[in-house]
C-alpha cells in the first residue's frame, strides 16, 4: 500500500485577494495590532464567521489614494 503524500502549492500573497491577519502582516510589514487597526480603518476588515480576513484589493487602493504623510509634511 502506497503512502498518500499532500502536494503542496504555493501561492504568491499579492495573487490572493482575501489575506489571513497573519499573511496580512507580512504583506504590509506591520505587526499585528497595527495590522488590525489599519484594516479596521481602510474598511478593509472581513469576517467570515470567527475568520478575520483583509481584502487587500481594498487595502491596496487605500493606499494608492493615501499615499501623502499627514503628519509635519510640507
């Protein structure tokens, strides 16, 4: 009898539109609670049941659109 074996596949972040907070992380270089917050903020944040999800087409658009530093720009 032959051992079943789970073919792994690997998926490139910015080809997923739903991120988990975990690869939502790594995918804005933030930690986690900042991660949360700027979610909560863009309107990005997705539930699905006890599942917390970014949409990242959201984020990335937030981002496109607020791309100037408020904070002592001149």
């Amino acid at each position: 009898m032959r051992a079943r074996t789970r073919d792994e596949m690997v998926v490139v972040l910015s080809d997923k539109r739903l991120l988990n907070m975990d690869e939502f992380c790594i995918y804005a270089g933030l930690g986690a609670n900042t991660a949360r917050i700027i979610a909560e903020t863009t309107g990005a944040l997705f539930r699905v049941g006890h599942r917390v999800l970014v949409d990242r087409v959201k984020f990335d658009k937030y981002c496109d659109e607020n791309n100037e530093i408020e904070a002592g720009a001149k």
